[in-house]
C-alpha cells in the first residue's frame, strides 16, 4: 500500500484548513482557544480538519510564523464584535465590558466630537431638539461646520434659530460643563445609538422588494396593505424603480446609456413609459436612436420576466454609477429640483 502524499503547498489552503492546521499543531494544551470560536466556525475548521491528511512539518512551520505575525501584527484572528466580548468577559468586569462594546458598536471617532460628525444629521437632529439651547449650541460648536449646517436644517426653524443666537453670544465654555455635556451624550444619545439598527427596515425593506419581479413585488405590496397600509405606503415610497430614471439630468442619461448593453437597453424600454422612453431617444443620437426603435420593434412580443429584468440592470447601474459620483439620483418620491 502506497504511503499518502504529504501536503507540502499552504498556498492552496482555505483559511479553515489553515486554522485546522494551526489547531492541530498546538494540540490540547491549548484546547481553550476553541473557546473563542462560535458554533459555525467550530463547525467549518473541524470539517477542514478531517479532510487534512499529512501535512509537512514546512507546512505547519509556515503556517505558524503567519498565525505569529499576525497575532503580533493586528492582535487579532479571526476576529468579530461576539468574540472580542468573550475575550474582554474573561478578564473586565461585565459592565465595563457592555459600555466598551457599546461605544464600539456606535459611530466611528476617537473622541466624543469626532463620533457625533458621523451620526445622520437627522439622527442628531432629533435627539438635540429635545435640549437646551445653549447645550445644543455647543455641540454644533464643537462639531464640524458641515455637519453643523446639516443639523441646523433639520432643526425647527425656531429653534434653530435660537441655537444660532447662543452660538453667536458664546463665551469659552468651561472644562466641567463641556465634560457633563459629554457624559450625557454618552449615556443618552450613543448608548442607545448603539443598540438601535443602523438602517431603517423600510428603507433594507424597500431594496429587497426591488429586487423582485414585478409580479412579485406586487403580490407582496398588495399582500401588505390588506395588514399595514402604512408601512405598505412608507416601501413603496422609498423604492428606487425603473420610472424613477426620468428624474436623471440629460448628462446622466448619457452617462448611464454608456454603461447598458444596447440589447439590454431595448428589452427594457419595451416596457417603459412613452415618456421615460422618449426621454432616453432624445438623449441619444437621430441614428442611434432610430436603430434602437428598429431593434425593438424586431424583438416581437417579449417576456415580462426578460423586461424586468432588463430594467434592474439598468436600476442597478445606475444606483453603481451613483455611488461613484458620476451620475446625480433624486431620491424615491423625491421633491429635489435640478436648477440649469
């Protein structure tokens, strides 16, 4: 019997058949780092595991340097928000564990000022129309006058206005009042900032929805209304669909016609609005557009499945090319003006 081929290349190795390995060679004297593992992961490395054979001593050579390196390099393998707090729970007491995590789960920043430039200004908002004046004025002092802006708008009028006032009569505020300020965000606004979802489930609920095919989608709307007309209203509202594309100025029509295969561009328009339709023939030019006009009255019948399908493509491109800068959407049901 042939004796079996030892593994001698880690290159070819799945990060659970690396772990195994590394598992393996430190052996049961340190069984308790199985311990910071969840139940998957103890599930996928001891699969790997099985399906090891012989592995050669400079494989598990080089597979040790690179767990020593980068436990010394970043502190951290295979790390997630559930192990950390195991690991802190070994060794802090438990409420300075959950404080800790919590303010690692909020919003991003080394000090108290820079968190709170990466709260939504609507958020923040919010929260400081309930406070004083003069503690709101100090905040939006304190924070960049981007964001401040933003805040301000998002403000009642009056209040706002307030705000500015205090703001303009501001004197240095004192260490103590600036350190109260600051515990009170962390107790009251972070904490429960951390515990809160980042997004809004209309708004992850309204992308799912258009993702689906028109049928789909309108089985589920319909569906919905029958029990929660208002978040039914509130979906259909935030979607981003086909139609939405007539909100896009004539350079990102453009733009966006580059990017759409042009057989995938006539499927789509097939089933289009004449005027969505229209909008995009203008965009392009009397050749181009004539070919395409041609193009889609040769296609015949097509099927509603292949057109939504085309059209998501197109939803999607242009939701890509958006997050690139290089096209402007107006939000769903979105009152914004384009001003030429």
């Amino acid at each position: 019997m042939r004796k079996p081929k030892a593994l001698t290349d880690s290159g070819r190795l799945s990060g659970p058949e690396k772990a195994a390995i590394v598992l393996l060679a430190l052996g049961e004297d340190h069984k308790n780092m199985w311990q910071a593992l969840d139940e998957e992961e103890i599930k996928e490395i001891s699969a790997a595991m099985t399906g090891l054979g012989t592995v050669s001593a400079s494989v598990v050579e080089e597979l040790l340097v690179e767990f020593v390196s980068g436990l010394s390099g970043s502190g951290a393998i295979m790390g997630s928000y559930e192990q950390t707090q195991r690991l802190l729970q070994g060794f802090m007491a438990p409420e300075k564990v959950d404080n800790l995590m919590e303010e690692i789960r909020g919003p991003a920043g080394r000090t108290m000022w820079d968190k709170l430039g990466n709260v939504n200004e609507a958020v923040l908002a919010n929260y400081l129309k309930n406070e004083y004046p003069q503690t709101v004025a100090v905040v939006l002092s304190k924070i960049k006058s981007e964001h401040a802006a933003r805040v301000l708008a998002a403000l009642p009028e009056d209040f706002a206005l307030e705000c500015v006032n205090r703001m303009l009569r501001m004197e240095p505020v004192q260490r103590e009042i600036l350190d109260k300020i600051e515990q009170t965000l962390r107790t009251e606004f972070m904490s429960n900032l951390a515990r809160t979802p980042k997004r809004d489930s209309h708004e992850m609920m309204a992308e799912i929805f258009n993702s689906f095919d028109r049928q789909t989608e309108g089985r589920f709307i319909a569906a919905l209304e029958e029990r929660n007309r208002e978040s039914a209203e509130r979906i259909r509202a935030l979607m981003f669909v086909f139609e939405d594309l007539n909100k896009l100025d004539p350079g990102g029509v453009q733009t966006l016609l580059r990017a759409v295969e042009k057989d995938q561009l006539g499927l789509a328009l097939k089933g289009a609005s004449d005027g969505l339709r229209e909008m995009f023939f203008s965009n392009m030019s009397e050749r181009a557009a004539k070919i395409l006009r041609e193009d889609m009255e040769s296609m015949g019948p097509v099927r509603l499945k292949d057109v939504d399908t085309a059209q998501m493509a197109m939803v999607q491109a242009a939701k890509d090319l958006a997050a690139k800068g290089e096209i402007m959407l107006a939000g769903p049901g979105s009152e914004d003006e384009l001003i030429y």
